[in-house]
C-alpha cells in the first residue's frame, strides 16, 4: 500500500508537470516557476509542451502498473517507469538544473526502494 502511496504521488507530480510544461509555460506562472523570460517561453514552448506530454506518458505508465490486475505484472510496470522517470531526473539535473534531482528524481527514487522492498513477485 504504502508503495503504491508514493507511486501515486510520482504520477501526480508528472500530471503536474504536464499542466505546466502544455498550458502555463508561457504564462506567469509557468515562467516564474521554470525562471524564463517572456521571448524565451515563447521560443520554446513548442519543445515544453513536447516534454509536458512525455510527463503524461511516464504518469500514465506508474497508473496503469499502480492498477494492473495482476499485482507481478504491475510491479514490473511500475519498476519501469520508474527507473525512466529516475533517468530522465538525472539527466535534466546534470543538464539542466540540480533541483530537477530534488523534484522529479529523488520522489521516484524513494517510491522505487519503497515497491522493491515491498514487492509481491519472487
């Protein structure tokens, strides 16, 4: 239970991303909270809304390991999406900015070694 807790709460966080990086990159808030100016938002908000559907995608996949029927087959799925959200988290904390870790890496990480722990499958 407590796995799928922090599993939801990462697919939560990407649907969050998701809003900002389609409907509110070029907004105030969506500026203020990714630090860019107004020509720069407006310049990338095509590749932002790109990134907010790829969030949506990852959610999409922690939900349906979260809710598969067959509780091994979820696991698998949720231990996939996962380690792509940790990846991505890295790689945007390495290329981008170090909070990313914080943000998007670190939650997965903790909802990764949580399910592992508590997996159903031998």
């Amino acid at each position: 239970m407590l796995g799928n807790i922090l599993v939801v709460l990462v697919a939560v966080l990407h649907l969050a991303f998701l809003y900002l990086e389609m409907f509110l990159w070029t907004k105030p808030l969506g500026r203020k909270i990714f630090r860019n100016t107004p020509q720069k938002a407006e310049d990338s908000a095509i590749l932002a809304a790109n990134q907010g559907l790829y969030n949506g995608f990852l959610s999409a996949g922690l939900l349906w390991g979260v809710f598969h029927p067959d509780v091994m087959v979820g696991d698998q799925i949720k231990f996939f999406f996962l380690i792509c959200v940790i990846v991505a988290g890295l790689y945007g904390a390495l290329s981008v900015s170090k909070r990313i870790f914080y943000i998007q890496a670190l939650p997965a990480l903790l909802a990764l070694i949580v399910t592992f722990m508590l997996k159903t499958w031998p």
